[in-house]
C-alpha cells in the first residue's frame, strides 16, 4: 500500500477523498505551500494542476524541494501545440477560461523542470488520457457546432529558474510530463 496525501482547494472535492477514499486531505488553492508540510514523498502527481495554479513555476519547485531522492514527478497539463487547439482555436475544450490560467508549453515545463535537477523521462500526447481527450474535443465540437467558449491566450508563463539548486544536494530526480490532446 501508499500513504496518499493530497491538495485539493474544492471543499466538497476535499470532503469526497476522505469520506469515500479515505485520503488525508489538505484545503488549499496553495499546493506550493502546502508541499513541504505533506514531508517528503517518492512521488508527486500534479495531474491537470498546473494549468489551474496562478504559479505554476512555484508548484514545480515546491514538489522537487519534496521530493526523495530518486523521487517521480508526474505532470500532466493540456497542450498548447495540439492540434485542436489550431484547429478548434477558442472552441477547443481545454480553453478553459476562467479554470484554466495557463495553456503551459511542454517546453517552458521541461525546462523549469531541469532548472530543478528534475530529469524528463516521457513526454507523450499519445497517453490513454490524452488520446480519451483528444476525441472528446472533436466530438464536443460535433454535439455543439454553435457553440462558444471563452478564448484565454496560449501564451506560457515566465517559469524562470531561480530558487535553490537542488542539484547540489542530491541525486537527480525524475521528471515525467505528460501532456493531453495530440
């Protein structure tokens, strides 16, 4: 078994994972706050969250910092380079304004990710998720060709490095991203 933990800022969300789950869970819009006081882990698993952060850079750093030695980091987020998106433009599902700050280019996490001494391993749009993705957003364009949702620039944020440099302290981490949508 695994001791689970996680970060959730949906009360009811929250409520949901220790009822019927039964996950420690911290409330919180925060989880570059709230990691270090979860201790370390030997896997952090940022599934869609980085794109719902106002820092994402910060949640980076903060899950390396929490990481063990030899620890995995999985990201997954939306990508700004799929083809729905050129295709679809303000129409593609993952548009998703005002849940979603950030359309993240896989690039700017890559490299925030090894600023960190995190080590990418994978990096694919051809994941169960992100094919299941991909065909939702064709068939949502299908079942709603009239409709409309609002348009939030794809422009990735600064993720400039900074912080402490965990390289030096430890050996390198895993770094895993994943991105949704072909």
């Amino acid at each position: 078994g695994f001791d689970v933990a996680a970060i959730e800022p949906d009360p009811a969300a929250a409520a949901h994972l220790r009822a019927v789950l039964g996950i420690d869970v911290v409330e919180s819009a925060a989880p570059e706050d709230e990691l270090a006081a979860l201790g370390p882990a030997r896997a952090i698993v940022a599934w869609h969250v980085l794109e719902h952060v106002p820092r994402p850079g910060d949640v980076l750093a903060a899950a390396a910092a929490s990481l063990e030695p030899g620890g995995v980091l999985v990201v997954a987020t939306p990508n700004p380079r799929a083809f729905g998106l050129r295709v679809l433009g303000p129409r593609w599902p993952h548009v998703d304004a005002p849940r979603h700050l950030f359309l993240l280019d896989h690039a700017a996490v890559v490299a925030r990710g090894r600023a960190l001494g995190l080590e990418p391993v994978r990096l694919t749009a051809t994941d169960p998720g992100g094919l299941g993705w991909n065909a939702f957003a064709w068939r949502y364009l299908l079942r709603r060709p009239g409709a409309s949702l609002p348009y939030v620039a794809h422009v990735p944020p600064d993720v400039p490095p900074g912080g402490h440099d965990h390289r030096c302290d430890r050996p390198p981490l895993v770094f895993v991203c994943v991105l949704d949508d072909l």
